[in-house]
C-alpha cells in the first residue's frame, strides 16, 4: 500500500464530499435528529495499526445499527456459522431494516442479523444469565474491537428506549414463530443499549480492521474471534450491511459494509484495513450520504474492489 496515495486519497474525498446537502438526519430517534449535520469524519486503519484521519473524527457518535456487526461477532463466536446461519440466515431482505413485511414474506425467519429483526435474535442469542450479564458482554465485545472502553450514552439511550415500540413488536413476532432465544423484551433492551454507545471514527475504523486481520485487533493485539469466522461475519455485511441499497453498494464499492443511522458507515478491506466514515444526514435507505461518497472515492483511488481481478 502506497502511504502518500492513500492520504491523498483520504484527503481528496473528504475535502470533495464534506460540503455535500443532501440527506437528512435520522428523525425517527429524537437524539439524532438534533446531532449538527455538518460533522463529517474519515479514518483508515490498517492491520498493521496505521491509522490515518481527517475531519472530525474526535466526535463520539451513537453506533446505532454497526453495533449487530459486533453482537454478530459474539453470537458467531459462542454458537459457530451454522448454527447462526441455520438461526436467523444470510440473505437481504430487499426490505427496510424494521421492516414487518420481511418476517412475512420468510415464514417469520429474520433472514439477516443486520436488519432489527435477526439483530434482536442474535443480541438474544449470546449466553447470558440475565438482561446485564447480555449487556455486558456485547459492551466487552465493542470494546474489545474498538481497542478502548466504550461507553453507553444515557441520552440516546433514554430516546431510543422511550420510541423502541416498533422494535418491541418484532420481538414479539419473533418469539411466536420461535425464532427469539430470550425473554424478548430483554432482547430489545438490550438491543437497544447496543445501538446507544458512543464510536469515534478511530474506533470504528479499528473495529473494522480486526475483521481485515483475520480477527486479531491490529492496535491491541488481542484475538477477538478466530479467522475461519470472519468470512462469515463479512458475507453477511455484503448481502445486507447497507439495508436495501446493499446491492448498489456492492455493484459501485464492492466491499462489505455497515452502516448506522447514526450517520456511521464501516466498510472492511480484508488483508488490508478499515475506512470509517461519519456524517449524519441519510439517504431514504438510512445510509449516511457523505460517508457513502467519501469511501466509495477512497476505494476507488485505491483500487480497493474485492471483485477486482487482472487477466492471467
Ligand atoms: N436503533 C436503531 C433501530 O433499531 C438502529 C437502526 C439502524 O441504525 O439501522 O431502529
């Protein structure tokens, strides 16, 4: 990996793309309706520990839907891929992430645990003894990837809990076709303190770079989960990391992805790092609009598309 590229790269997209209007914040969760939607972060990290940033990407916002990556990780590590995939699946729903109509259409089967519905079952999944013994555990897991202490942040915490209706219906779904593991209403509280802890880009972006290292965190050096899982977990974000548009992503990007409506978007290159992107305003998917731009034009610069091959 050329250095001066890849900061020429960085800093082209962000100073291209952080004047961009388009989108709108998330309004559906009070807390992130009021975040100031001109912040706009970029980081790398490689799986050597290079990091690389630009813009704000000392500002901690909520992780919102990411966090199922890293519950994923857990269930994935504490249960194996088949029964995870026998469980909830690896297939896009083409629907939007609550969507009801999915579990519909699938016989109540959530499909993906990077839509609410699978999100819930895998966070109900994880072995617990109890609602806190489930929370501390995922919290150790996003800490663990991210390389420092991450944090549950009251206020959106309390917003989301107190507008989570929809969410606690799917639980409720979920547990009359038996695809729902735990006391439901455990599994969306849970779910929802999941979606509530705070990233900076840095810590997203080192999140992103222990799948790129075949697991291992390249900052700590800690194993987070085994290398034979991590293809599995990064199927799983191509199929469906960009709710409906995970097509499109894949068609223009061609890297796994996550994003959140927080404004967070992740996107792993395997054997070589991770680029996070922050920025709240959306698109009508929930796909924060700059993050897509700034990383689809860093990928790009770098020749980065897992699909990419040379004649022979
Ligand atoms: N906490 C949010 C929800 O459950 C996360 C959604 C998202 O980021 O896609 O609606």
């Amino acid at each position: 990996m050329d250095k001066n590229q890849l900061i020429n790269a960085i800093n082209t997209a962000y100073e291209k793309f952080k004047d961009i209007h388009d989108g709108d914040n998330a309004s559906y969760i009070p807390f992130l309706a009021q975040v100031p939607a001109e912040l706009t972060g970029l980081c790398f990290v490689s799986v050597t520990g290079e990091v690389h940033t630009v813009g704000d990407t000392d500002y901690s916002f909520a992780i919102e839907s990411i966090s199922k990556v890293i519950t994923l990780a857990l269930a994935l590590k504490q249960h194996g891929a088949k029964e995870v995939h026998d469980k909830i699946g690896a297939d896009a729903t083409g629907l939007p992430f609550n969507s009801v109509m999915a579990l519909e259409l699938h016989n109540d089967k959530p499909l993906s645990p990077l839509v609410n519905a699978g999100a819930m079952a895998t966070t109900s999944l994880i072995k617990a003894d109890g609602a806190e013994d489930r929370w501390q555990q995922i919290l150790s897991m996003q800490s663990a990837m991210a390389g420092s202490q991450i944090m549950l942040s009251k206020d959106v915490n309390d917003s989301e809990q107190m507008t989570n209706t929809h969410n606690k219906a799917i639980a409720l779904l979920l547990q009359s076709s038996g695809s729902m593991y735990s006391d439901p209403f455990q599994a969306c509280d849970v779910y929802t303190r999941q979606c509530s802890t705070l990233y900076n880009c840095v810590e997203l972006a080192t999140t992103g770079a222990c799948l790129a290292n075949g697991g291992v965190n390249p900052v700590s050096g800690e194993t987070i989960l085994s290398a034979d899982l991590v293809p599995r977990l990064l199927a799983e974000m191509m199929t469906e990391g960009l709710y409906e548009r995970s097509g499109d992503w894949a068609f223009e990007v061609g890297l796994p992805g996550k994003s959140g409506v927080g404004g967070g978007l992740l996107a792993v290159i395997p054997n070589v790092g991770a680029l996070a992107a922050f920025s709240p305003p959306l698109d009508v998917a929930g796909n924060s609009v700059r993050g897509q731009l700034m990383i689809k034009s860093v990928a790009n610069d770098m020749n980065w598309n897992l699909f990419n091959s040379v004649a022979h």
